[in-house]
C-alpha cells in the first residue's frame, strides 16, 4: 500500500512540475520533489533525481559566480512578483487567476532566495579561497598548508 501512495504521489508532483516547466510556478523544484518521492521506493528514480540536483548545484554556482546572470535573475523575480501582485490587485491579466497569481509571488520570492543563496556560497568559497593556509576556518578546524613546489 505504501508503494502504491508513493507511486501516485511522486507521480503527480513530476507530472505537475513537468507542467509548470512550462507555465508560470516553480516547475524545477516539483520535478525533483516528485522524483526525491518516487526515490524512496524506486530505485530507478535516483538516477534522474542525482541528475537534477547536479543541475540545480550548477544553476546555483553559475549565479554565485556571474553577477550579470544574478542580475537577470534578480529582474525576472521582480517581474514575477510584481505581476501577481497586479493580479491580485484587480487588474486584469490574461492568462492569470488568484492561484497564478500567488504561484508567480511564490515562485519569485523563492527566485529571490536562491539569489542570495548562491552569491553568499560564493563569498564564502571566495573567502576560503583568500585566506592563508594554516588559519581558522572556524570551529577549531584548519587548512592544511599547501605543499611547496622545490
């Protein structure tokens, strides 16, 4: 019977996040909800979970490292944002209801979010980068100084 609840519910999630890939909504995130699901039970959905999250880690650094692609993330979270607010607000929009609506706010807040997410990982990679062997990382722990080329 678990199988059968798991089965059905990751099920849906794919197929929904299959359909907001493309619609406006957070397609991505249930796609891989939906495989992170069927990869209790399914050993064949790990392969392509383990493949979507190599993929969101390289969204992530790509936006971490490349302030113009932040940018562009950035100005199409507001642009998310603002249209579900207009939405909500009475102005009429085509092919957007009330669930549309707060799924653009939701998804471009959760845009806002990864943003920030991935530049900080990157400051903090950036800071580890810069700081001489041998120093604190923080919680007692050390880099190992690099070996010296003779």
């Amino acid at each position: 019977m678990k199988t059968v609840v798991v089965a059905v519910l990751g099920g849906l999630l794919t197929l929904a996040g299959i359909g907001l890939l493309v619609l406006p909504g957070p397609g991505f995130v249930l796609v891989a909800a939906g495989l992170a699901v069927l990869a209790t039970r399914f050993s064949w959905a790990k392969k392509p979970l383990d493949y979507a999250k190599d993929k969101a880690e390289q969204g992530i650094e790509e936006v971490g490292k490349s302030p113009l692609r932040a940018a562009g993330a950035a100005i199409a979270a507001v642009a998310l944002i603002a249209v579900g607010v207009l939405a909500l607000a009475g102005i009429d929009l085509p092919f957007v209801n009330t669930l549309s609506a707060v799924v653009l706010i939701l998804s471009g807040l959760f845009l806002v979010g990864t943003i920030f997410f991935a530049r900080k990982q990157e400051a903090r990679e950036a800071e580890k980068a810069q700081r001489p062997a041998g120093t604190p990382a923080g919680g007692g722990a050390y880099r190992a100084p690099q070996p010296t080329a003779d």
